[in-house]
C-alpha cells in the first residue's frame, strides 16, 4: 500500500485550504476551500482542481468557514458526483454558507460585467450560482463524531473535535500496511482550549503523519478570559457617553461568540441594560443552526440549554432579517449595540451602520476579527481620517477599538503542545495554511524540539509510504 498528498491549497497562504490524498489507486480531496484574493486570481485559483473531479472517489470536509469548503459548488459544477463527508453541524452551516456564498458571486460578477460593458470587454460568468450551491448541497453525507467510516477502498475516516467552530472537525484517516495502519491527521483549521461554548480540542491516538495550520505559528494570543472584560470596559465607557457601539463582524462564529459574551454579561447585570442588534440574515440563520445543535457544545453550554436557557438569546437581544426593520436603527437613538457583516466591511449591512454612525465621536467601532489589506475594515484599523462609503467620503470621527484576543485559532504555544501531544510514532509534521514567515517560525520551533518538519510549498507532492 502507497499513499502520496499532494498539498494544493491553502498553502504559504490561509486561504483556498485542498489537498489531495492519493492511497493505492484510491483519490480523497480533503477541504475544497474558496481561495480568496484578487479578482483575477480568484477566478483562475478556484476553477483549478489537481484532478478531473469525476475521478475523484470522495470529499471530506473539515469545517464551514468559506476557505475550507466554498469551492465545493464549483466541483459539482465540473462533474464530481461523489459523497463529500462531514459532520452533522457542518453539513447545517453549509446548507446556508454555500448558497450565501453563491449569492455572493452573482452579485460580484453583476458588477465586473458593468465594468467590462463599459470597457468593450466580454462579460465574465460567477463562479458558481446560488442555485449550484443548492444543487451541491445533495452530496454533503454527515458523520458524526468518533464513528469510522470506509470512505473509499482502503481508506477510514474518523472525524475528532478540533474545538474551532462548531462542527469543526479533525479528519482522521486510516490507511492499512505491510507493516500495520497508518494515521494521517488533519489539523487545519485547529482551535484552542477555553473557547467559550466548544470542547476543547482534541487528540487522536497513535498518530503518524500531522497536518497542521500554522496562521499564528509565530505569535501567541492573550489569554480568551480578559476578552470579557475589555469588552464590557469599552461598552460600559461608550453608554457612558451616550454613543452607539457597530461591530462588523463575521455571520459565522464571531457573531455568535459576541452575543454570548454580551448575554453572560447582561444575565450577570454587569452590563447595562442596552438594547443589542443581530443584523445579517446569514448570522441569523447561522445563529439557529448554533441553536438545533447544542449537544456539540461543550457540558457548560449544554447545561444552560438543558435549563431552558439559550446562550445566545436574552431579552435585549434582537434578530433582524428584515430590511425596513434594519434602516429604522438608523432613526432609534440612545446607546446600543449593533453586530453586523460582513466582518471586513466590503459589503452588507454594516455599511449602511458605518455611514450614519461613523462621523460621531461618541460612538465606537469595535475589530474583533482580522480586516485583510485593502479593504475598508483595514483602513479603519488604521484610523483613516476620511473613509469612503458607497463612493462618497466620510470622516472617521468614533472611536475604534480594536480587539485581537477573540482568535478561534491555535497559536505558536497551542500548537507545539498539540504536536508533543501526538506521541512518538508522529514520522513528520507539515505546516499548511499560514503566511510564509508564520509558518518558517513555526518549523524552527517544532525543528529545535527535533520534530520532523516541513513546510511543503504549492503543489507538491510528498511519498508518506
Ligand atoms: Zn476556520
Ligand atoms: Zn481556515
């Protein structure tokens, strides 16, 4: 029995995450991630794929978040009509990410082939429909937890904890030899200990082969526990002064990570009784599915819903899907708190919250996530005295606060413990999904703790046995 991967995507970047895993004639593409970038290189990077995708024998995929399985659509488009494995709380979140994200790209290219009209340039078509990303949903088939599955001819698949969102998974994979099983391990994306409401991640037994991200591979986190704390700090400061606090955000864990801070704190009446705004109708959705899917949460969390109690909900807190309901926010005065996306602020809701509150010095813009270059989170990161809006420029006078301690990735710490934590049969670690100077620190750590280690580059091919 051979096997080789092929690492594909997701590679001296943290987006696009593929990688093909080839086992004596057996194929499993493992996530099929949206890579994300410019727009030129967006359209060539995501209509690849290292194989026809009819021959592949299947999918699995580790986790919701865009990157990791986005690209799914465009597979199926390109004939793969196989079983894309996942958890059950996955599969629920892909059911509205992936046509979301279809959405997405109908309205992108809506706006390119404006361009292209106005330029004589032929129009471009979306990557993928949000009606092939329903189409798509068809083949999502759920594992659960810890039961193996033969997934394709000599090949199991266990799926562990990885503690990063909910649903996130750690796929396990098995594969017989001459000389006994070999265990490959998928850890990208991994979480960290103490996120609130997630297991803590976990570690597979007798590992050979690791797969790790290394996005913070050089940098550790301050610890998720004074997270609460300079939250209610900056809000209490903010009611303080009469101002209303915006916090873009990501529809997909972030969101839902904010609203049970701030329900703890307001159930702990630490917090002033303000009223607090759900405004995406993705985060919406998504926040249900968290809902329908609380025995994957940790025994905590479980036991407020056992309780009745819902986490996520408190009498303040409002779910907005509706449009006329989001614009009358704009007309409402007194403090409050409005959670919106998209988390970097290119599109959606938030824009029109950015515009009617960002020229007031008594309001407070709050990062909780990372804003990429180039975009308009990014320029209010770095305090931009004029912004624009929708075209039109507005002056950045609210106060910003930024917040980098509500990371649901494993840092350069978190990560070395998970690596001890493997065993001795671990033969070689290969760090994917980080920028090349994250990765390279990471390696020179795991290589003076003498790891076997590499960091693989786009595209190659490594012989495991
Ligand atoms: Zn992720
Ligand atoms: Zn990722």
């Amino acid at each position: 029995m051979a096997a080789t991967i092929k690492f594909c995507g997701g590679v001296g970047r943290v987006t696009g995450s593929m990688h093909l895993l080839t086992a004596n004639g057996a194929k499993v593409l493992i996530d099929v991630g949206l890579f994300q970038g410019r727009r030129d290189d967006y359209y060539k990077i995501n209509s690849e794929f290292p194989i026809n995708p009819p021959d592949l024998d299947c999918c699995i995929i580790s986790h919701a978040h865009i990157d990791h399985c986005g690209n799914f659509p465009t597979l199926v488009t390109k004939g793969f009509k196989n079983n894309a494995y996942l958890t059950p709380s996955t599969r629920d979140l892909c059911r509205y990410m992936l046509p979301d994200s279809g959405h997405i790209q109908e309205e992108d290219i809506k706006y390119v082939n404006k361009i292209n009209r106005r330029r004589g340039r032929p129009p471009r078509n979306p990557l993928y429909t949000k009606q092939d990303a329903l189409n798509a949903l068809q083949y999502l088939k759920s594992l659960n937890y810890h039961k193996k599955l033969k997934v394709a001819p000599n090949v199991d698949l266990t799926f562990f904890d990885a503690g990063h969102i909910l649903g996130s998974s750690i796929p396990t994979i098995d594969i017989p030899t001459k000389k006994g099983m070999m265990r490959i391990v998928y850890a990208v994306d991994l979480g960290r200990p103490n996120l609130p409401y997630l297991r803590d991640p976990e570690i597979p037994e007798d590992v050979n082969y690791l797969i790790i991200e290394s996005t913070y591979g050089g940098r550790s986190h301050s610890g998720i526990e004074t997270t609460e704390e300079k939250l209610l700090k900056v809000v209490n400061k903010t009611i303080d002064r009469g101002g209303k606090i915006i916090i873009p955000s990501f529809a997909l864990e972030r969101a839902q990570e904010i609203l049970y801070f701030l329900a703890r704190l307001l159930r702990q009446k630490r917090m002033r009784s303000i009223p607090i705004y759900l405004d995406s109708p993705l985060a919406v959705k998504v926040t249900n599915v968290f809902k329908d899917n609380w025995e994957y949460f940790d025994k905590e969390t479980q036991e407020l819903f056992r309780k009745g109690q819902s986490p996520l909900s408190h009498k303040n807190i409002t779910y907005i899907t509706d449009v006329g309901q989001s614009k009358g926010l704009h007309d409402q005065t007194g403090p409050m708190i409005i959670i919106s996306a998209s988390g970097t602020c290119e599109n959606g809701r938030i824009l029109h919250h950015l515009k009617n509150n960002i020229e007031n010095p008594y309001n407070t813009i709050i990062v909780v996530g990372y804003m990429p270059e180039h975009t308009l989170g990014r320029k209010i990161v770095e305090r931009h005295p004029m912004v624009n809006i929708f075209g039109r420029p507005y002056e950045l006078k609210a106060e910003v606060v930024v917040m980098d301690s509500f990371s649901a990735h494993a840092d350069k710490d978190d990560i070395v413990r998970y690596v001890k934590a493997c065993g001795k049969r671990l033969k070689k670690v290969f760090l994917v999904h980080g920028e090349p100077e994250q990765s390279e620190k990471l390696r020179q750590k795991l290589a003076s703790l003498n790891v076997r280690v590499s960091v693989p580059k786009r595209n190659e091919i490594v012989h495991l046995f």
